[in-house]
C-alpha cells in the first residue's frame, strides 16, 4: 500500500520519488488537467459566472491514472506548484477525482515546497495543509476574466476590424505599452545641440578630457549653443584663455547590491547579459528548478522561479554569508543580513526570490552536469544572490573646476574605484548604457591653483535622441511596474504578441506592426477603459484581494461585467465609416507622415486630385484614394507604399513596353488575387459561339517584384514562364522553373519543389535546382512515366506507410515492399488494381458491388456503444469545499431501426444543467 503524490511534470515527479522511496507512488499531472473550453458559452454571467470545464485526452488518461494509484493508498498529497496556477491544478485533479468517485475513504491534502531538495520535500511532507480557497477562487476569477474579455472583445475586433486576431486583458494593454511608445518615436523631432570639449593637461603632463560648463560667467544649458555659430564663438573663447585648477571636490560614494532575481527582473538580466528571450529563459529555469542528475542523484538547483519577492529564507542568507566570509574575506561581508522589499506595483511576495538551493554547489563545480544555456543562467542566478549578501562597493568621485579668469569655466569629473565590495562577483547591465560613463574615467593627480596646458579645443554637435523602443526585458520591468499581469504570465503575453503578428523583434527590440498598431487604435478609441494600464492593475489589486480572502470573487465578476458589458453593446451599432473615421484620425501621422519638399503627403499619386486614407475590406484594411471607383489606386497598410517587396501599383494597369516579337503590349495589372504581367489583350468577341476564345499570356508577380518597379525585360521574363533549366545529372530528366498557385518551383516530371523566398524564378540554375529537388526527393521517387498515357508515377511516404500516385489514383505499397524497391511495372499493375476497385464498369459490376456491400452490412457485427470522451463541469457556487465542480451527464446512445443500416450517433455531453433525466 502506498500514498500517492501529484506534481506537475515527470521530471519533478521522478526526482520526489527518489526522496520519498517505495512508501510513495510519484505521478505528473502535466500540467493543466483540463480547462474552459474554447467557445461561447463557457462562462455564463448570467448564471453568476458559472463555468463549464473540459479536458483532453492526456488530461482524462492521467486523472485515470491517479485514480487507479490511489485504490492501494490512503492520502493523496497534490504538490503542485506554490502559486496561484499549481493550486487550480490541485483543485482540478481533485474535482476531477471527486466526479469519478475515486476519492472514498481517501484524504486530501495539499504540500508546497519552493525548491525540489531532499529536506524541502521532506519537511514539506511533514506539514500538510488543506487546500487554500481564496487562492482558488482569484484563479477562477483571473480565469473567468481572460475568457470573457478574449471571447467578447476578439469577435467585435474581427467584425469591425477585418484581419484582426484577438484581444486580451492584458495581452493587449502590453500592445498598447508597445504602440505608443512608437507613436512617441515617430512623433519626436530631434534638436541639434553643440557642447565644447577641451583635451587638457596637468603639470606633470598628464592628459584629461574637460567640458565647458559656464561661458562668460553664466551656466551652459543643454540647448544654449544651439548651432555652429555659437558652439564656435565659445571654442574661441576657451581657446583664447589660461586655465588653471580653480577647485577639487572629493567624495566618497557608496552602491548597494541588487537584491536576488525575481521572475522579471532575472528575465531582464538574461536578456541583457545572456541575450535570452522571456520564454527561453522561463525554460531553461524550469529545468534547473526541477532538477539535474548530479551523478546519480537529481537534485534542484534553484528555487522556484515564478515569483515576485525579493526576500531569502533565513538559512539560505546564514550560508550565503559564511561563504562570502571564507571566499572573499571579512572585508566582503556586511556587519548585518542584507533585507530587500519589493518595489514593484501589486507585488504579492509570497514566494522567495531565486536563488541556487545550495550556494556550496559552485558555478564551475555545476557546468560538467549543465547544457550551455543551463550553466551559464545557473551562473547568473548564484552570483546574483551571493552578491545580494556582499559589502557595499566605494568610489571616490572628484571634481575638478577649471578657471582663466574672463568668466568661462571648464569642469572635469572622475571617479576611482576605492573598495569593489560586491562588484568583485556581480555587476547588473543596463538596457541603455552611457557612452559617457563618469565611473570608469579617472583623473590625473592634480592640486588646486595648478596651470593647466591647452592641448585642444573641439566643438561637437549632437541630436536628441528619441525614447527607444522596448526589449522584452524593459517591456516586462515596465508592465511590473505598472502592476501589469503577474511573473506566471510574462513570457506568454510577450509570445501571443509574436504569434499574432502584432509586434516583431528586430535587434533585439520590439517594433509594433501595422496590425497591431490598428487593433491598438480601435481598442483605445471605443474600449478605451480596458486597455487602460490602470484600470488593469486595479483588476489585479482586485484579484489579490480575492487571494487574500477579503473580497468575494462573484462580487467583483458582477461589477467588471456589468460595464464591460454595457460597453460591448455599444458597439454593435457602430458603423464601418465611424471605425474607418477614428483609425485613419489615429494613425494618419504614422501612415503619411509629413514629406521633406512639404507637398501634401494624403495626395493621391494616380489622379492627383483624390485623398488617400484607411480603407476596410473583407480581407483586412488597406490605404486607397476617396475618388474611387474613378480612380482605383490602393496600396498595402503600410508607411509610404511599404516596403520592398509589398504589391503597389499607382494606376489599375501600367504599360511597360511592347513585346519585340509581337509588338503587343506589355501591360502590369491589378487582379483579384493580386499583380500580374499580361502580353497583349483578348481578341474581341465573336459571333460564333462555338469559336474557341483564346486567352492572352499572364503570369502572377512573384514575392520581390513590385507593380511600381518592374521592368520590360523582368516581364518578358515572367510570360516565358515555364523555362527549361537543364537537365538533371543523375535521371537526365528535364528542370522548369515556373510559378503556379503556391509561388515559384523546380520542376521534374510529376515532381514539384517550392523555392525559397530568396530564390529568382528567372534566374536559378542547375546546381540550385538539384538541391531543391534532391530535398523533396528525400520523402519521393519517381519511378517513370505511365505507359498509357505517358504521366509520371511517383512513390511517396505517407502517415500509413509508402504509396505509389498517379494522377489522382493512389494505392498503398504491401507491406514486403519498400518504396526503394518497387518497379514501375509494379506499381502500374498495383495502380491498375486500385482503379478496378474504384471503378467497376458495367451495370453488372454495379450490381455486384451492391450486393457485396449489403453482404457486407448484414454480416458486420453492431457497434458497441460510444462513450464521449470529453468531460464537463460546471461550476456551483457552494458546492462543497472544492467551489464547485459537478460532471456533466451523458446520454445513452441511440440506435437506428434494425431495417436499416446499423449507425452509431454520439450525442455530446451537456452542462449539468442542461442534463438529460
């Protein structure tokens, strides 16, 4: 007989059964063992937001499981995760386990531990307690929230906001973060400004750099040389004096250690230091957090790593600092325990920072047993926290005012570094460094009233500099700050904002797309409260106060849905031109932004007259000329035309020239599905109906090509289109290049490879050509043409084993036959086979397939009956101590009359309210 303990992931899980030993079964759950399923519906405020739940497949096969382990034991310990997350999965494999009723005789309790080590997990053994509620109740309110605001808002959007993908609480509020922090980008206009600088040298020859502060006795703002005239006139006056050391200032300065990582800050510094994005971080923690072998023995290296606190376990501080004391000396460690709080908005602290579980397991010592990436995050989380328990670091910053008696002084700043203190171990990066950084400058000795020599004097011109656009890690330290969402959710906001294709990253920073900006502008134009930072962390206030047990979760759901709702409605009347009117108002100066030559940048370019501006069409939006349908110009969202690559093209066709053979036109035009070239025009009609029409010469435009830059010869190009490359090495079968309905390809016989983005249709030879096709050849042959009719016959892998193809007939290889081995006369008569099967000729095969298939019919055993695999709950206010979940019955299945054909209909299980009697 043994107990059983429920964790999230098999790692961990293998890990706590080698602590716990034989008196113990170890299972994962996987995380979320079911979850709101995703339609309308699932959560129902009218019902005081009850709630339906589903789970998949693995949930329901390792909720089985546990129900099958815990038949031979007496507890069930749930060990999830310490947080807000692990405690819903928790009550989830509890209600779950209720609804099978699989928990008779059997007590629950619930065990957390902050890391995966031996003592942790035993200690947290011996202190089990009962499921937190209120914890479970700020889940299902965070939960409830996300569902109604995604599944409310992201249907309007995609109404009102063809192209759109979603919105979320605070998915979108980070995108906001993003947009604006662009639209303050492009809004900036840069000033020049001029500053003097002076090479100088003391007494003794040592040279140091100064800088004009003060000109003919008054103080030099940022902007009071604003031109070369100036900055001019005051290097003249520098250069026209004798300086000499008029006073020194020295002080000693003190810096404090960074506290140990929390969830955001130790993404900041990965990203930083490491180049790590949110995700990749959160992951390879993950992995430390759950445990390494350490030859032969799997142990946590860090704690858990979702957390907003800054404080250390007392014992964890006490080795923290006998180490820096017998590593670094006395001198190192401070006369008391270092204390940090957070300083971050809605911070809950429940848990501690991250830090290694052990400080005697050395970076160096720990790398042989760590990938790359393990090592080198390990490597940063301990140096991070030993340093949290090291002295302070001391410089000695000095001033030097330098004086030539006319009124015009010049100012040095230095500073040396007395005492490293815990810069001996650890220094945080900065996201936007200085390059005038006045630490690392340190001046020559050098004594009040000393002449100085002039060596240079040198004006320097500068621009402001606009705000620069947000990493992931200064957008994470932003949404904490403002109390945006919580560490469990920063890596996954960030990762919905890719995947949707609302921002991108390049260098490293996140640049908002057109689509995204558009959403942005909508939301913030009839949604304007709830993509409001505030009034999104006000909600999270509202959880946390959930989570403490002093506010009722329904309560807040009410008050937030009623205006929610409220405002939703309001939208239903809302027009297309009243969306159109507020996008193009916002987002006009982003669109067209002012030209240099100062000519209207809205001025249509095809008739001159029109004005340009958002257009909303069933695929997404677009700019396109208010004179239409007379003038039919439209471009792609994006700024001046778009870039390389976007289709623009001024007017509906455009001449290009005339072919040299025929002398027809060679005209680029606009069709539904996009630009293409054409070669003369279609002949006129005709009188006789049964004369064949023929059809002009076109080629779609391939990606690169643009109406507005194309040329005669690449159009020429285009119509000869396929064009035989060569023939191939090793089958001397025939290459074409062409392009078809997916884009540009290689082709050989029945054999088609696509070609990458980079590739020129017109251009690519022989060798490319081999290498595309050598790659999809690698899951095809070719095995010849047909006899018949001369088409090829390919043998292909497919899910269910190889098969050989021709045309549209398919028919499956034997299983003693590989696709390597199979002749073409094989295949033809394995071919000729499947064709007899599919089409039997003559009304008397007909009748003998009928007569097979009602054989068949009588002969075939009836089917069992189907149980739904999916599981539902809804959720009860009061229903007993877990909140809330009862299954969702099912109904028998029902059978056709034995006249007929025997069929099985599922019927979908239904909410409990809804239950059949």
């Amino acid at each position: 007989m043994s107990d059983v303990v429920v964790v999230e992931s098999p790692a961990k899980a293998k890990t706590i059964n080698k602590y716990l030993g034989d008196g113990y079964t170890v299972l994962a759950s996987f995380g979320h063992v079911r979850d709101l399923p995703p339609k309308d519906g699932s959560v129902r405020p009218e019902q005081d937001f009850a709630m339906d739940w589903e789970s998949d497949e693995r949930g329901s096969r390792q909720v089985s499981a546990i129900a099958k382990a815990i038949k031979t034991g007496t507890t069930l310990y749930l060990a999830t995760d310490p947080d807000r997350e692990g405690e819903a999965i928790s009550w989830h494999v509890r209600a779950m386990l209720e609804d099978r009723r699989a928990l008779k005789g059997v007590t629950v309790r619930r065990v957390t531990f902050n890391e995966i080590t031996r003592n942790a997990v035993t200690a947290a053994m011996k202190a089990p307690r009962e499921l937190d509620q209120p914890l479970i109740e700020a889940y299902l309110a965070r939960r409830a929230l996300d569902y109604l605001v995604g599944f409310t808002l992201s249907p309007v959007l995609w109404r009102k906001l063809p192209g759109s993908r979603s919105a979320g609480r605070v998915q979108s509020v980070a995108l906001r973060l993003v947009c604006e922090r662009e639209a303050e980008i492009e809004a900036f206009r840069a000033r020049e400004y001029w500053t003097i600088e002076a090479l100088m040298a003391t007494p003794a020859g040592a040279p140091f750099t100064a800088r004009l502060t003060h000109l003919d006795g008054r103080k030099l703002d940022q902007f009071d040389l604003p031109n070369a005239a100036a900055a001019e006139a005051a290097r003249r006056a520098v250069e026209a004096g004798d300086f000499s050391v008029a006073k020194i200032e020295r002080k000693r300065v003190r810096r404090n250690p960074m506290p140990p990582f929390t969830t955001s800050t130790l993404q900041q510094e990965a990203s930083r230091k490491l180049g790590f994005g949110a995700q990749q971080t959160m992951r390879v923690a993950q992995q430390l957090y759950e445990g390494v072998d350490l030859g032969g023995e799997t142990v946590g290296l860090i704690t858990y790593m979702r957390t907003d606190g800054v404080q250390m376990a007392r014992e964890a501080i006490t080795a923290i600092r006998g180490h820096v004391k017998d590593s670094f000396g006395a001198d190192y460690l401070p006369a008391a325990p270092r204390e940090y709080a957070t300083r971050a908005k809605n911070a809950q602290e429940a848990h501690e920072a991250v830090r290694p579980t052990d400080v005697g397991r050395r970076p160096e010592t720990m790398s042989r047993y760590l990938s790359h990436d393990q090592a080198r995050l390990y490597e940063l989380i301990w140096k991070r926290a030993v340093a949290s328990q090291m002295a302070q670091a001391e410089f000695d910053q000095v001033v030097v005012d330098m004086g030539d008696g006319a009124r015009n002084t010049l100012r040095a700043n230095g500073s040396l570094l007395a005492f490293d203190g815990f810069l001996k171990l650890y220094r945080e990066d900065r996201d936007d460094q200085s390059e005038d950084d006045d630490e690392s400058r340190v001046l020559p000795a050098m004594s009040e009233g000393d002449p100085l020599t002039r060596r240079e004097i040198k004006a320097s011109q500068h621009f402001t500099q606009p705000p620069p656009r947000y990493t992931e890690a200064s957008l994470v330290k932003k949404m904490e700050e403002l109390g945006i969402g919580r560490p469990s959710t920063y890596a996954s906001t960030l990762s919905v904002l890719r995947d949707r294709n609302y921002v991108r990253l390049e260098q490293k920073r996140l640049i908002p797309e057109d689509r995204g900006r558009l959403v942005t502008a909508f939301l913030t134009s009839f949604f304007t409260r709830y993509v409001d930072p505030g009034f999104t962390a006000s909600l999270e206030e509202k959880l946390d106060e959930i989570s403490d047990g002093s506010a009722d979760w329904r309560a807040v759901m009410r008050a937030f849905w009623k205006d929610f709702s409220e405002a939703v409605d309001q939208t239903k009347e809302l027009k297309i031109s009243d969306v159109i009117n507020a996008l193009d108002e916002e987002l006009g100066p982003h669109f067209f932004p002012p030209k240099e030559d100062g000519t209207d940048a809205r001025l249509c370019p095809a008739c001159g007259a029109g004005r340009l501006g958002l257009k909303l069409g069933r695929h997404g939006s677009f700019i396109g000329c208010s004179n239409y349908p007379a003038c039919q110009y439209t471009r792609r969202l994006a700024v001046n035309g778009g870039e390389e690559g976007e289709e623009t093209l001024k007017e509906g066709m455009r001449v290009l020239g005339q072919d040299p053979e025929t002398g027809d036109d060679v005209t680029v035009r606009r069709g539904p599905y996009g630009l293409y070239v054409q070669l003369g025009e279609p002949p006129p009609p005709s009188d006789d109906k049964k004369a064949k029409k023929e059809k002009p010469k076109r080629m779609s435009l391939p990606r690169g090509l643009d109406g507005e830059s194309i040329t005669l010869d690449q159009a020429l190009g285009l119509l000869t289109l396929p064009r035989l490359i060569g023939l191939h090495p090793e089958t001397h079968e025939p290459m074409e290049a062409g392009i078809g309905r997916f884009g540009p390809y290689i082709r050989m016989g029945a054999v088609y490879a696509s070609m990458d983005k980079d590739d020129d249709v017109l251009m690519v030879g022989a060798n490319r050509a081999v290498d595309l096709l050598a790659k999809k050849l690698a899951s095809v042959r070719s095995l010849g043409a047909h006899p018949k009719d001369g088409e090829g016959i390919l043998v292909k892998k497919g899910r269910f084993g190889p098969y050989a193809q021709h045309g549209k007939t398919v028919a499956n290889l034997p299983r003693t036959v590989s696709m390597d081995d199979i002749t073409l006369e094989e295949a033809v008569a394995l071919l000729a086979e499947k064709g007899k099967e599919l089409k039997p000729k003559g009304a008397a095969a007909r009748g003998k397939a009928a007569k097979t298939t009602k054989s068949a019919e009588a002969a075939a055993p009836k089917p069992k009956k189907a149980a739904a695999k999916k599981s539902t709950a809804a959720t009860k206010s009061g229903a007993g101590k877990s909140g809330a979940t009862t299954s969702a019955a099912k109904k028998p299945v029902a059978k056709k009359p034995a006249a007929k054909k025997p069929a099985v209909r599922k019927t979908a299980a239904k909410p409990s309210s809804e239950a059949a009697e």
